[in-house]
C-alpha cells in the first residue's frame, strides 16, 4: 500500500492507494469550495445565495468557515408567524451547527469553526393576488 500525501490547503486530500490502484491526489479549486459552502449555508439558513459569502481559511488538518447571509424573518405584520417564529440566536445557533457538520462531510475535512454574521433581514414577499 502506498500512503499519497498532498499539500494542506482546504481542496487537497491525501489518499491510499491499494493494490492494483494509482496513487494520486486530488485537488479541488478554492472558487468550488466557497460556491459550494454559499450554497449550502443558503440552504440551510434560508435565503438565497446570491445574498450569501463566505471565506474559508485553511490550516492544517481543519478549517474555518466564515459566513455573511442575511437572515430570514418573518413579516412583522404577520402577528401568528412572529410569535410561533424561532428566536434569531437560537435559529442562528442551530444554522452554524448544522453547516459544520454538512461541510464537513462535503469538504472531507474537519470544520473547525463556522462564524455567523448576519448582515441583514429578508421577510417573505407578499402574493399578489391577480
């Protein structure tokens, strides 16, 4: 068996080749992993992800996640939706704890720290009726 080591950035991952299989390494570009963490993070706070950035510093064995998203809310007028409406924090809490663990299983590496800017609120639109 052959141990195939690769540079530490965030896209790198070393890999064991077995018996009748090239060793290698895989490179992954830095633009797919932050469009592919824009992505889930929007997804799982809610909003879209052209509102949503994100940096990655890497280190060794793990990285962090920065993310700047607005944050869903519910329309203030809607007296029902903001008291049956999750606490921002908490809902924020929940979003960054379920982040690190998605990425961590896309980027088959440890995230160490996601941190959580919210940078705005995005209400529901109202449904015109024709």
């Amino acid at each position: 068996m052959t141990t195939v080591t690769a540079s530490p950035g965030v896209g790198s991952r070393s890999a064991v080749a077995g018996p009748g299989l090239p060793a290698g390494r895989v490179n992954i570009a830095d633009r797919v992993l932050q469009k592919t963490a824009e992505r889930a993070a929007a997804d799982i706070i809610g909003v879209d992800a052209k509102g949503v950035h994100v940096e990655i510093v890497a280190a060794r064995n793990t990285a962090a996640v920065r993310v700047t998203s607005p944050f869903p809310v519910p329309r203030l007028d809607d007296t029902e939706a903001v008291r049956a409406a999750t606490p921002v924090l908490e809902a924020a809490a929940a979003a960054q704890s379920e982040l690190r663990t998605r990425l961590t299983r896309l980027f088959g590496r440890e995230i160490s720290r996601v941190d959580l800017t919210i940078s705005g609120a995005t209400a529901p639109q109202r449904k015109r009726v024709l």
